[in-house]
C-alpha cells in the first residue's frame, strides 16, 4: 500500500505540474518555428536564377566572342600617334572652359 501512495502521489505532482509547463514549451516550440521559417527560402525559383540577369547583361557587351582565338589581334596606335592623343587629352583639363555667352536680359 505504501508503494501505491508514493506512485500516487508523484502522479499528482506530475499532473499538477504539467498544466504550468505545457504553455510556457508549446509557446517556446512556436516561437521557436516561427524564426527558423524565416530561415527558409521562400523563393526556389528566383535563387536558381540568382545572377543570370548580370551573366547576360556581361555576355551582349562583348563584341566579337572568337576573339580570344585571333591568332593576329589588332595592334592599336604607334607610340608617337598615341603620346599625340594624350597629351590632347590632357591639354582639356588645363585650362577651365570659358563661359558661355549671355544674351542681354537673360539669367540675372
């Protein structure tokens, strides 16, 4: 009998305690699924096609694909044409442009 009263006994204390226990875990367990869903990808298709926009916009400015195979690439400018083409280039920066003439009465 006494076996029986100390069974008893811890049933009711386990009884007592899960009604208190069970909201505080059930709440814990939703808030817990609540922040790994925004873990999860919501979008499958748009991260497979992540970036495939910028690969085609990278791929249609380049001119000429076989060119990487030309055995005899164009060579550009001689020395002097192109030191002729920059020091053109660097005289622009030298002195300011000159204002643009006003007509009489406009832009005061």
């Amino acid at each position: 009998m006494n076996h029986t009263v100390k069974q008893a006994s811890k049933e009711f204390r386990v009884r007592r305690a899960a009604p208190v226990a069970a909201p505080r875990l059930t709440m814990a367990l939703l808030v817990s699924a609540a922040l790994l869903a925004g873990c999860a990808s919501s979008t499958p298709l748009a991260d497979r096609q992540f970036g495939a926009s910028v690969r085609a916009t990278m791929a249609s400015q380049v001119a000429d694909p076989a060119a990487v195979r030309n055995a005899n690439p164009a060579t550009g400018l001689d020395g002097a044409a192109a030191s002729a083409a920059h020091a053109s280039y660097v005289k622009t920066f030298a002195a300011p442009e000159p204002a643009p003439a006003r007509l009489m009465g406009a832009g005061k």
